[in-house]
C-alpha cells in the first residue's frame, strides 16, 4: 500500500470579464509585495540600485574560453571551487575540459582573430603544464 498525501490545488487564473468582480480579479492579477518596516527610503534605494547594477560579462568567445579555464583551475585545486569554498581535486575532470578546449582549438582554427588564436593557445599551454605537475 502506497502512502499519498493530500494536496490542494489553487487556480489562480483571471477569466473572461464578468465572471468575478474586477477589483478582484485586480488582486488576484498583481503580485503582493511586502515593503520592509522601518527601513528607510534611502537604503530600499540603494538596495535597488545595487541589484540593477550588477552585470554579467558580454558573451564572446574569450568570456566562454576563460569560463572553461576557470573550471580546469578549480578541478586542478588550484583555485577555490565557488560553491564550497575548498580546493579540491579531480584531474580527469580537468583533463576532459582541457581536452576540450584542445578540441576547440583544432575546430576553429581559421575562425579566429590572431588575439584569440593566441590566447587559446598560451591558455592551453599554462593548463597542461600545470596539470603534469598536480599528476606527479
């Protein structure tokens, strides 16, 4: 025998005009905010601001290219992971991304600028020295 628990379901949808009262369906439409107490104008500003301050790097080849080198350093224990804040390490992880960022380098050699062939390549070359050493 299964155990089920009960669930209810809410519909929260608005439907055509008419068949519930407009102010309602207002309600129902907006979502409720609830505005801190006692905080003051000055600092609900500067936490907004603060949100829409924060931008996330164009998106080019060299963001995607340094992303991937990131994720090989941290696989290499040489930089912290982001989410646990310990350097640990997993060389075949490592190996498989730089082995990637190899595989890139051979698929779009020709579509690159010389900037971006060169640094893919000294990239590549950091990468695989680093790794040797951690493998010994």
């Amino acid at each position: 025998m299964t155990d089920t628990k009960d669930f209810i379901i809410k519909d929260k949808r608005i439907f055509a005009e008419g068949s519930e009262d407009k102010e309602a369906a207002k309600q129902k439409a907006e979502p409720e905010t609830e505005k801190p107490k006692g905080e003051a104008p000055e600092k609900e500003a500067a936490k907004e601001k603060e949100r829409t301050e924060y931008q996330l790097p164009e998106i080019n080849f060299a963001t995607f290219i340094f992303s991937l080198n990131h994720s090989v350093l941290v696989h290499l224990g040489v930089t912290e992971d982001p989410v646990t804040g310990k350097k640990e390490r997993n060389l075949p992880l490592a190996k498989q991304t730089i082995d990637i960022l190899g595989m890139l380098e051979e698929k779009t050699k020709g579509n690159l600028t010389t900037d971006e062939e060169k640094m893919l390549k000294n990239m590549l070359y950091d990468l695989r020295m680093i790794y040797i050493k951690e493998k010994q």
